[in-house]
C-alpha cells in the first residue's frame, strides 16, 4: 500500500559498478515513485531487470542516455511478472539502438497465456526458469521463483554482492499486494532463507535492513489476518463485506487506498475460509463473510 511523504528518488542512480538504476517516470498510488528497473553487470553487454511502462519518453530519454554514456549495449531483458508496469515498456526499449535484438525473459504464468497486445508481434517471450543463473561481466545472478503476487514472479540474486532484486514481492517504501496469499507466505520464508544484504525492489527506497523487513512482512501479514479473524469472532452473528473490515482494521490506511487493502483483506478471507474458520455467503450481489462454528480439526 502506498504511504505518504515518500523519499525522492532520482532518475537515475549508480548504485555500485554492477548496478544502476534507472527510474521509470510511472510516479502512481500502487507504482509509488516508479518502477524501479536496473541496468546489471561492467561489461559492455548488460542486463536490464524490468522495463517500466510502456509510453513513458523521459524514462526512454535516461536510459538510451546511460547506455551512450556508458557506451554499452543489453543483451538481455528480465522481467520480475507480467504486470504492466514492468513489461509493458519492452517494445519502447527494444526501438533503442543499443537494445535491438536483446532477449526477453520472463517466468511463464500458471493462470493465463503469456500473451500481451502491446509487446511486439514477432517477440517471443523467453522462459525463465527457477534456479537459472545469467553469468555477465561483473555479475552473476539467479532467478528465484517467488509467486503470490503473480503466479509468475521472480526475484534475482546478485551472488558478488549478496543482494536481492525483489520486484513487487517486497516494496521499499510500503507493503505488497497479492494474488494468492498462500503462495505469498511460502515465497516470503524462502527470501528470509536467502538471507540477502540488501534488497533493491521494483518500487520504492533500497531496503538496508533486509531481513529485519522481511521478517516485519511475514509478522504484517499474520497479524493483518489474526485481526481479520478475531474481528468475525467477536461477531459472530454479523456478516462483513471486504470493505466493512477495511474500515475497522485499517484506519491508519488513506481511503483512497481502500480498495488495494480491501482486495488484500479478500484473499485473507479465502485463506481462512479454506481453514474453515470463516464462511461465504452472497447477498444482493455482495460476498459477505461471517465467523465459522465449524472449525476444522485439521
């Protein structure tokens, strides 16, 4: 969720010799400052990790300056998940002239076909892999399979460094949303075990404190859902609509981002509804949610 007073963040940062990154001018209540893409690695090809949106000249302008600064070329383009903001801008990119040809990687999606409108007709989505690892002048990196936020996130490792690119799974100046909070948690533990010595997110400030946050989302999360359910509990005769408990437990939330913790809350109610700690019911067009006597044994 978006926070106020965000820190400024430049357009473009050299974070180290091996990274720098480059803002995507896409400023918004769910992109924050912009989506945060990296150009990685010393050599004279490079890897870009994500590609903003699409449309964005400025964002084109800095970073078709870096690369004739720099006098390098990409070679390789690697996207985080499929959501616009970090795939969309891949066609603006690939009609720079130190980006032609380079290829473009991205985890395959569990829900949907990898097919997008605004991609161009002949550009064939290259499959990443769990565990792969891209060797490049100055880096070596390997893609983690991390869903929940998509069905095809990943985060990347930087083995020199011990950091970790952590896309929209863990944001530097806010909490994530989620498509399926189950997988969220699994994903979250398996960053904790990496044990990284910075996180660089795809939104956001540089998260110094890396394990101190991502222990704080996995703590967020459970208590976000334990006050969820004590909530029903306490009345158990009341049937609540996602937005009814929005408005209880998340106070300190703007309104206007009502309706992102709403769909958090959402897959809270699906998780505990397949503990059977919570039942569904629709009314008038509503999905309302009420506590469950029935509590599984399980």
């Amino acid at each position: 969720m978006a926070m106020a007073n965000l820190p400024v963040i430049p357009s473009v940062t050299k974070i180290s010799q091996s990274i720098i990154r480059i803002l995507g001018c896409n400023p918004g209540k769910m992109t924050l400052q912009g989506t945060n893409t990296y150009l990685i690695g010393t050599g004279r090809k490079r890897l870009l990790l994500d590609a903003g949106e699409p449309d964005k000249p400025k964002y084109i302008e800095n970073l078709r300056k870096i690369l004739k600064d720099e006098n390098v070329a990409i070679e390789n383009i690697l996207i985080t998940h499929w959501h616009n903001d970090h795939l969309g801008g891949v066609k603006d990119i690939l009609e720079i002239d130190e980006a032609k040809g380079s290829k473009v990687w991205k985890f395959p999606r569990t829900d949907a076909e990898d097919i997008y409108s605004n991609l161009p007709a002949n550009l064939k989505l290259l499959p990443l892999r769990d565990g792969q690892r891209f060797a490049i002048e100055g880096a070596t990196i390997e893609v983690i399979h991390t869903p929940g936020h998509t069905t095809d996130h990943v985060v990347i490792t930087h083995e020199e460094s011990g950091a970790l690119f952590s896309g929209d799974c863990i944001l530097g100046d806010s909490t994530a949303v989620f498509e399926d909070l189950f997988d969220y948690m699994k994903s979250l533990e398996r960053i904790l075990q990496l044990e990284p010595s910075v996180i660089y997110p795809a939104h956001g400030s540089i998260i110094e404190n890396p394990i101190e946050r991502i222990k704080y989302y996995i703590i967020h999360r459970n208590k976000r859902e334990e006050a969820i359910y004590e909530l029903l509990k306490t009345k158990k005769e009341h049937l609540f609509s996602d937005l009814d408990i929005v408005k209880i437990i998340y106070k300190e939330t703007p309104t206007e981002m009502w309706p992102a913790a709403a769909y958090n809350v959402n897959h809270h109610l699906k998780k505990l509804a397949k503990e059977h700690k919570v039942v569904q019911s629709e009314k008038d067009d509503q999905t309302l949610w009420q506590f469950s006597e029935k509590q599984s044994v399980l």
